[in-house]
C-alpha cells in the first residue's frame, strides 16, 4: 500500500459522519418516538378491556377462555384450512403454558418490548433500515461525489467496504434504538420488572402438530437477547440487500421503491406461501426468524430456524460479492 493510500479508519469515520448528516437516522428515531407511545396505549387499553372482561380474573382462567374460543372457532366450516393451522398451534402453546403454570403474557417493559420486536422484525424495522441504506452508493451518483471520492488515493474495494462497515453500525443502533425505546416508553406504563420471569423456547412445528421434546425455560432477559440477536441479523440482510440495490441502481428513489416493493411483496408472500414451496427460498419469506422461539407456525410446511438462516446466508453473501464486484468493476463514472 503506497504511503499517501488513505486508511479504512478515516474513510468509516467519513461515511457514518455523513449519514449522520443527512439525517435519516434521526427520522428513524422520531418515527419510533411516535409510534412506540401510540402501541404502547393501545397496549394498555387492551389489558384495560380485558380486566373489564374478566375482572380481577387469574391468567389462567384467560389463557384458557383463548383456548376455549379457538376450539369452537375450529369446528366452524367457514374458517379456512389455513387459520386452523394456525390456531391448532396456538392451542397446544397455550395449553403448554397452562400445564408449566406460567402466564404467557406478564404485562412489563420486557414483555412489552419482545412483542415489538416480534412484530417489528418482518416489515417495520426493515423499512427503517432500507432508510439508511439504500442511498449509501446511489447518493455518490446524485450529487455527482463519486468522481471526487474515487479519484482519492485509495481502492475501491476499500470505499464500499467503509460504507459497508457504517451500514452495519447504523443497522445495529437501530435494533438497538428500537430495544431500548420500547423499554423506557412501555416501562413507564407497564413497570421495568419481568428481567426473570421465565419464557418458553424451543418449539418446533411439525405439520399441525408441537414437538415439545426441545422445549425449555428461559429467563425474560436471556430471551429478548435472543430475539435482538434474531432481529438484527435479519435487519443486517435487508442492510445488505439496500447496499446492493445502492450500487446497482444509481437512483436513490428508484433504489428505495424496489426495496419497498420488496418487502411489501414478502410480507404478503409470508402469508399466502403455504400452496408455493418454492417461495421458502426467497429471502424476505425468511426474515420472521423470531416466529420460530415462539413456536409460531412457519410460512412454509418443514422451514426451520436453521433452514432460513442458511437461506438468509447465502442471499447476504451472493448480494455482498455482486455488490463488491459492480462497484470495482462497472463503469460508475460516466
């Protein structure tokens, strides 16, 4: 490396002060400083309408009027084949907890902040991180820096791999914005206890049925770890995706529109994938990773945990090699 060949140090320090510049990251945490207080108030007046339901009623009598409204809606005829499945699931998880004496469903900070994250993983957080992201190379185009950046005495390789490093760290502080905002905003309402309350993980659906052999308790805390770690390697695919897409396509809006037809597409796939095997293959069918600690039922019959992190794997890698490959390659000067 020649002498006067700038470091990766200087060039990461570079990108993420220019993010930081364009503001986006502080739109991504007014939109969760709006949305956060807006769940957690409905939050509240659910458990608000659920005590006026049922009183001063212990959990259990609650988990099992669930379980009771999901056996009748099972005999009905009008419910499609698909919701059974769903709701045969749901049974046995319920009763599961009934028999292990633990209510599901504690009302805290934690609680509260696992149920984000769980709903968040498959469209919300990705949207925020496509935010970030999907600009990191395109912009370069827009506002014509890409001459000027490229004519540095420093490799290509080397410019994508620092914009590359402060996708990354943005993608992390999201999940970790995201965390801890829940925390301290639905905590207020619901109490910051519930660290040690035990959660089930481990179930594993096959066909219609629950295999609990796997099955085991963990502790409130050590399960949101888990979900935060699930939540950010599927928030760190999309991050690759958009940085892909960036130096692909060099229009920052028409980068953030495919991105969005994307991910709206997925989330729609996840919900009608069941007749189409194939579609476990694509990688947004793959991002509700959190649905598998849970014990929820996958988008298609025989997905796993490991199945969709190979898959996620293999998406990142290949949109990581294409990307690294264009910008080094392709003509982006003219």
């Amino acid at each position: 490396m020649s002498s006067s060949e700038v470091g990766l140090y200087p060039l990461v320090q570079n990108e993420t002060i220019k993010i930081m510049k364009k503001r986006r990251f502080f739109v991504v945490l007014l939109i969760l400083l709006a949305l956060i207080p807006i769940f957690t108030y409905a939050q509240m007046r659910v458990a608000q309408n659920t005590k006026k339901q049922f009183g001063e009623q212990d959990w259990r009598l609650v988990s099992q009027q669930k379980i009771n409204d999901y056996t009748n809606r099972l005999s009905s005829g009008r419910v499609p084949e698909e919701w059974k499945k769903f709701m045969r699931v749901q049974v046995r998880v319920l009763q599961y907890y009934l028999d292990k004496d633990v209510n599901p469903e504690s009302p805290n900070g934690v609680t509260f902040t696992i149920g984000f994250l769980r709903n968040a993983i498959g469209l919300f957080i990705p949207l925020m991180v496509m935010v970030i992201a999907s600009d990191l190379v395109s912009s370069e185009h827009s506002t014509g820096t890409i001459k000027l950046l490229l004519t540095r005495p420093v490799g290509r390789w080397k410019v994508l791999l620092s914009k590359f490093i402060a996708m990354v760290f943005y993608v992390s502080l999201t999940v970790f914005s995201t965390a801890a905002l829940c925390y301290l905003i639905s905590g207020a309402v619901f109490g910051y206890g519930g660290w040690d309350i035990p959660v089930f993980s481990g179930f594993k659906v096959v066909g219609t049925e629950v295999d609990f052999t796997f099955v085991h308790p963990v502790p409130q805390a050590l399960f949101l770890l888990m979900e935060m770690g699930l939540v950010w390697f599927s928030a760190f695919v999309v991050g690759c995706m958009s940085l892909m897409i960036s130096v692909l396509v060099r229009s920052t809006a028409a980068g953030m529109g495919i991105m969005l037809a994307v991910l709206i597409a997925g989330t729609i796939l996840t919900n009608m994938a069941s007749s189409w095997e194939t579609a476990k293959y694509l990688f947004m069918v793959n991002l509700q990773l959190t649905d598998y600690l849970s014990g929820s039922l996958p988008p298609v019959e025989g997905m796993t945990l490991a199945f969709s992190l190979i898959v996620l794997s293999v998406w990142t890698a290949a949109a990581i090699a294409v990307s690294f490959w264009s910008f080094t390659k392709k003509d982006v000067l003219n």
